[in-house]
C-alpha cells in the first residue's frame, strides 16, 4: 500500500511540476491568441486629424503592424517612439496603423503633435474593433502579413528588438 | 445647426466598418429579442463572460469601460438574433477560451472537471481498500491471540517454571 501511494504520489508531482515548468517557460507578453493564422478582422476606422477613412483591406500586399494603444496608457508612451522610429525606417514597404479606443480625438490629437508620428491612427469609437481582435489592454500589437493573416501578437510595450523579431514572423511566407 | 451636426456625422461614418460578428460567427440563427428580455439576457450572458481587464469578473459585474462596450455588443448581438451559443463563440474566437468564465467540457479543459471527480474517487478507493485491510484479521482469525507458539512467551514461562522447582 504504501509503495502505492508513493507511485500514485511521485505521479501527481511530476504532473504538477510538468505543468509549472510549462507555464514559467513561457513568455507572458507573447499571448496565445486563436486569431493566429486567421484572417485579420476587416475593419474601416477614421484617422485622426484627417477624418478620412482608413480601411486594413487597402494595406492588402504588405505587412501591416496593428497597434492598439491610448493616450492615458503609461506603457504606450514609453512604446511610442519605437514605433515612430521603426515606422520611419520599414514604411512603405511594411504598414504601421495606430488604434486607438476608449480616448478622445481631442487628447490623441494633443498627443500625436506634441510627441509626433509617423503613420496613421485610427479611432474605434465604442471599442468594436479592439473586441474582435481580443484586446484585454493596451499596448498590444498584431503582426499581419502581407495576405491578410494575423501571425502574431505581442502584449505590452514593444522594444526595437521584440518589434524586429515579431515582425520577421509576418515576413516570413 | 442640429441638422447640419447630424449631417457632418453622418458623412463622417457612412465609411466606416467594425469588425462584424457574422465574419466570425456566420448569419444569426436566433431570434431578434427586444425589451425587458433584451435586458435580462444581455445580463445573463453578460455573467458567462470574463471581463478581460478584469480580476475574474464577469462583464455583467464589472464597470470597465471595456466590460461596458463587451456588455453592449452582447445586447446588439441578441437584439440581432444571435443565440447565446453564436455569441460566446464569437468572443471566445477573439478572446480564446479565457473568456468563458464557465471552461469547456473538451480538450485540456476538459481535465478541470474530470480531475476534482478522478481525485474523489481515486480517494474513496484507497479509503475502501484501507478499511476491508482494517477488517480482515478480525473476519479471517476470530479467535483471540494466544500465546502458545510465541517462543518468547514459552521461554519466559520455561524460566519461571524452572525457577520455581
């Protein structure tokens, strides 16, 4: 009996320790999200500044990099100018698109003129847009390819480097 | 001056389009719900899903303007005629899983109601064998002890035997 329970309890560690080691292995920021592989919700949204409409089909032959992002987001700051750098480098051969939702056009505005840009945001006024690309905060970014195809996502504010690294994932055919 | 604010805003959306849920879910399958019932169901189904900026809130608790807009998008999908089936699907495709807050009976999830029910019984089990091993002396030997092929009681009583003659 007691060889027994030390099988059975020898088996429910190295379930639990196998799980842990799964669970510590992963990278919080790399969400497992199903849009992975799927077509990236269609969406037609108005820029900000200009008020013309912006549709993702119209970026259809080249990466594009979704941002989801607000203006009372501590960690959206500090993301911003990577992205403005990395804008200005990869575009037009890569698209960069700011979402913006649960702001107002007046604070992004302020925003955008005092700290810059160097692609085109977006508003998604009741937040429809962010909920069918799964936001749970902000930043978070989605890497599209060229076909339309979400290949990743990245939770939280991007470095240079994890930008790079995410975007290779949407070069790749 | 209304009219023109109407006008101006009019213009200004006429191009827009959000995401739609009949890309993810396909045409509804249910019927439109209107009025006291809208209310009741949205809140209803509100309460099955997790409010993701949330701690293990349902959308139907929290007052995040994230929940809210979740909450409103639950009413316009009933008001619409999806079925309650359609529209956790349709967040679940966005969300995954996490968003339910009642998991799935498939897959790894799967193990969250199997295992509590496999511990319990595996439980009762060991519980049943150590009672039938607690039972068996009495049921198999009836007869007390004795002390008649204990070498060391025999000795002992040799001893005190030959001590006394």
């Amino acid at each position: 009996m007691n060889r027994t329970v030390l099988i059975v309890g020898f088996i429910i560690a190295a379930a639990l320790l196998g799980v842990l080691f799964l669970g510590l292995g992963k990278n919080p920021a790399e969400i497992r999200t199903p849009l992975i592989g799927k077509p990236a919700p269609a969406f037609a949204l108005r820029e900000v500044g200009t008020g013309q409409t912006i549709d993702l089909a119209q970026f259809k032959g080249k990466p594009v990099i979704i941002n989801f992002w607000a203006t009372w987001c501590g960690p959206c700051w500090e993301e911003h100018p990577v992205l403005v750098a990395n804008a200005r480098t990869l575009q037009p051969n890569v698209q960069f698109l700011g979402v913006v939702f649960q702001d107002t056009e007046e604070k992004i505005l302020g925003f955008l003129q005092q700290r810059g840009s160097s692609y085109p945001t977006v508003v998604d006024q009741a937040g429809k847009t962010a909920i069918a690309y799964g936001i749970g905060g902000v930043p978070e970014t989605y890497f599209v390819d060229a076909n339309g195809i979400i290949r990743a996502k990245y939770s939280g504010p991007m470095s240079s480097d994890i930008l790079q690294e995410n975007l290779r994932k949407a070069m790749t055919p | 001056m209304k009219t023109l604010a109407l006008v101006l805003l009019l213009f200004a959306t006429q191009d827009l389009k959000v995401p739609d849920a009949a890309q993810f879910v396909g045409a509804p399958k249910g019927t439109p719900v209107s009025g006291e019932q809208l209310f009741r169901e949205t809140n209803r189904i509100g309460g099955l899903l997790r409010c993701p900026v949330c701690q293990g809130m349902a959308i139907a608790d929290s007052p995040s303007e994230m929940a809210v807009n979740m909450k409103g998008q639950v009413r316009e999908l009933l008001a619409r005629g999806y079925t309650e089936e359609q529209i956790l699907k349709y967040f679940e495709l966005s969300y995954g899983q996490f968003v339910l807050l009642k998991p799935k009976f498939e897959g790894v999830t799967g193990m969250v109601w199997i295992l509590p029910v496999a511990a319990l019984a595996i439980g009762l089990v060991i519980v049943f064998v150590k009672l039938r091993k607690l039972e068996a002396p009495r049921t198999t030997n009836n007869q007390p002890p004795t002390t008649e092929d204990d070498p060391y009681v025999s000795r002992v009583r040799d001893l005190v035997s030959g001590g006394k003659s």
